[in-house]
C-alpha cells in the first residue's frame, strides 16, 4: 500500500527553481506588460493602471525567486 505523501511538500514541478517556471512566468510577464500598456492608453483609472503594474511586479518577483533558487541549487 502506498504511503501518504506530507502535503508540505511540493511536488517537483511547483519546488522553487524549477526549469518550467519560466516558460509560464515570460509569456505572462508579456501579457501583463500589454494589459498595463493598454490601460495607459486607453486612459483606464488609476485603480485599473495599478492592477496591472501590480500584476508586473508579481511576475518579476516570481522570476526573480525562481531564477535564485536554481543558482542555490547548482
């Protein structure tokens, strides 16, 4: 029978430093980057303009720890 696995552990596609991160985080940070680009162009409220610089700074940050994790690793 098969051992319960503890819950805190991550499975290896969500640990810190793993490799698929960036191909998510990129095309999302792309997508971000356009929505803010967007909104300023279009004039969008400030609440609106904020969001999606908010959303800029999460992927950055999200890079950023990944990328960190991997150095620590190797």
């Amino acid at each position: 029978m098969k051992q319960p696995t503890d819950s805190r552990v991550p499975p290896p596609w969500a640990r810190p430093g793993n490799r698929w991160g960036p191909w998510v985080y990129w095309p999302m940070l792309c997508l971000s980057v356009g929505l803010l680009v967007w909104r300023v162009i279009n004039g969008n409220g400030s609440g609106r303009i904020l969001v999606a610089a908010g959303l800029i700074l999460v992927w950055v940050c999200l890079l950023a720890a990944n990328r960190a994790a991997r150095r620590r690793r190797e």
